[in-house]
C-alpha cells in the first residue's frame, strides 16, 4: 500500500515563493516517476511537472523557469519550489507516484496567490 503525504501549500501574495513536499510511503520500488498536478476551480487537472528516478524532469509551459521540482531519493521525497508565483497559479496541488501497474495520488494541498 502506498501513501503521500503532502505538506506546504498556504497563502501568499504575488510574487511570492511557496514549497510543497511529498513524502512517500509503503511499496515503493525503483524506477518511479514522481510528480505534481494541480486543479484549479472549475477546470480540469493539469500537469505541473514530473521528476523521474535518475531525476529527469518536465515541466508545463506555464511554470517553466518559475517552478522547481526536486527529489531524495533516500527520503522518497519529492519537493516543488515555487517562485514569482502568480494568481493563476492559485490551485489545490495534489502530488503524483507513477509505478510500473498503479498510479497514487495525495490528498492535495491548497496554493492560493493573492494580486
């Protein structure tokens, strides 16, 4: 059984810098890809970025060059710092552990940016 635990999400103003954490638990194996998405009101899921074992990443046009995503292995951790965040940004963020059969997903996390 795997778990994710996400953590950070709050309220700032635009501008600002946010960073989320995902720590994961349970049957975790090698070779996962880890990630975050977000759901803002009335519209549907979207990528924000992925981070892959060996660390490569990807990002959504919309955060490229703000967001960072991250990972400790060691730690089954995945971050996600947030920079010159804007009021569009302002979402639910739900963290992401793909493995090879399943797909899990946390309990999201609130960002709210205020103009």
């Amino acid at each position: 059984q795997v778990q994710l635990v996400e953590s950070g999400g709050g309220l700032v103003q635009a501008g600002g810098s946010l960073r989320l954490s995902c720590a994961a638990s349970g049957n975790i194996f090698s070779g996962n890809v880890m990630g975050w998405y977000r759901q803002a009101p009335g519209k549907q899921r979207e990528l924000v970025a992925t981070i892959t074992s060996s660390s490569s990443t990807n990002y959504a046009d919309s955060v490229k060059g703000r967001f960072t995503i991250s990972r400790d292995n060691a730690k089954n951790t995945v971050y996600l710092q947030m920079n010159s965040l804007k009021p569009e940004d302002t979402a639910v963020y739900y963290c992401n552990l793909k493995l090879i059969f399943s797909n899990h997903w946390g309990q999201g996390t609130q960002v709210t940016v205020s103009s």
